[in-house]
C-alpha cells in the first residue's frame, strides 16, 4: 500500500493550491449524523497463493456497523472545511472450505468460523466551489483503515489472518441538487484512489429531507478495497442501502 500512499500524496500536493481560492461558506455551519447501514460482501481473499471466497466459502454476513459524521464549515476562503468519518464494520459466519483449504488450513472442505472486522478513520479537507441550489465540493481525505480477516477451523488448531494497516490519501467529491423552497434534495459522495494494480473507492448516492435543524437521509452506499501486501491480497466490495438521522446548524 506504500505506493498508493506516495501516488496520492503527490497528486494532493499538486491539486491543493488550486482548490483554495474557488469558494468558502456564506456564514459558519456545523453538523452531525449517525447512520445505519444495512451492508452485504463479496470479493476474495488470497495467501500464499491459495484463494478463498469470502461469500460463497466463508459465508460471512453483516453482525454490525457503526457510522458517524460531523462537518464544519467557515467563510474564510483560504481555509478548507473540515469533515470527519467514522465507519467500523463487523462481519461473521460460518462455511466450508474447497478441496484445497486455504492458507494453513489445508483440511479438504474444512469448515471455518470467519470473522472481519474493519475499521476507517477519514479526516477531509475540502472546499465549495459551489454553494446555491447545486452543491459541490471538492477536497483530500487521509483514510486510516484497520482491518483483520480471522479464518478458524472449526474443532481444530489451524487458522489464518489476513491484516489490513494503512494510511491512505485519496481524492473526495461531494455534489448535491437542491429543489428550492422543500427541504428535498438528492446528491452523491466518494473517495477514491487507485494506482498500479491497488485501489480503493467509497461511494454512496441519496435522497435527503431536511427540516428546520433535522437532516435526514437514505441511500445506497458502495466501499471496495484491493488490498496486496506480500503474499495476502484482500479484494472485497462491502454494499448496501442506509438511512441515516443529523442535526445541521
């Protein structure tokens, strides 16, 4: 994952100067929301050279998620805005292995207690280039992510981990539709960052209600990570819809 962190470090270097002078807020503006999103997984993991489906052999399924989002807003235009995220991602089941097993767990069609457990910190900073009825901003997200996948053989010693540690810059985007005097808008998110093989996105599009200081929002929310350090690679898309409860002043 070096080599995304350094890819994207240039191109935020590269972009920033550029940002700072398109817009800022009228006044000052907070806001926070907590979300509830209801997410499947699909994808693959490899060590070693050997492969697992993380769907079909793991049968890994959502326990729990955790999502909480603040903003803060100000009219100084050489300053960005800042905007914090807190994903956590709790995934689990129980499957059955192919003839080859996986990892060191080479019992034929073994089966396995599975567990992830993913963790992303994001800490944006960005700016309004517009500000009326259509919204859009622009900006850079350091994205810390922490993730373990734990593979167990049931009634035996034999186990794999596969970790996720990194650090990692990508590029942010935010544009929102207001339809003027009812509170009703639509609009869409990501992060993305991609470069020699590696990549990871996270999106979501959504339709939002909002009144007096109450902000409420649903839609559907898509995150993928390909993920190679040594021999493990972790390739998995997690996806689903979401509603989510704010406050924004």
């Amino acid at each position: 994952m070096r080599k995304l962190i350094l890819a994207a470090g240039t191109s935020a270097a590269f972009i920033a100067p550029f940002l700072a002078p398109l817009a800022s807020a009228d006044v000052l503006g907070v806001g926070a929301n907590v979300s509830y999103w209801s997410s499947d997984l699909s994808g693959e993991a490899e060590s070693d050279g050997s492969v697992v489906d993380v769907e079909n052999d793991l049968d890994l399924e959502s326990d729990d998620n955790v999502n909480f989002t603040a903003h803060f807003e100000h009219p100084v235009p050489a300053l960005p805005n800042v905007r914090f995220n807190y994903t956590s991602l709790s995934l689990s089941g129980r499957g059955e292995l192919g003839v080859d097993g996986f990892d060191t767990i080479v019992t034929p069609q073994a089966q396995v207690d599975s567990e992830l457990d993913l963790d992303q910190i994001d800490v944006t900073l960005y700016y309004e280039v517009l500000d009326n009825w259509v919204n859009l901003d622009l900006g850079l997200t350091g994205r810390s992510l922490d993730g373990e996948l734990t593979v167990q053989e049931v009634g035996g010693t034999a186990a794999s981990e596969t970790e996720i540690k990194a650090v990692v810059p990508m590029a942010y985007i935010a544009a929102r539709f207001d339809l003027p005097l009812t509170g009703v808008s639509v609009g869409a998110e990501g992060n993305v960052i991609s470069f020699d093989g590696d990549s990871v996105y996270d999106f979501n599009a959504y339709g939002q209600y909002e009144i007096q200081v109450v902000q409420l929002r649903a839609g559907y929310r898509q995150l993928g990570i390909d993920y190679e350090d040594d021999d493990d690679t972790l390739d998995i898309e997690i996806g689903g819809p979401f509603v989510s409860a704010g406050l924004v002043f």
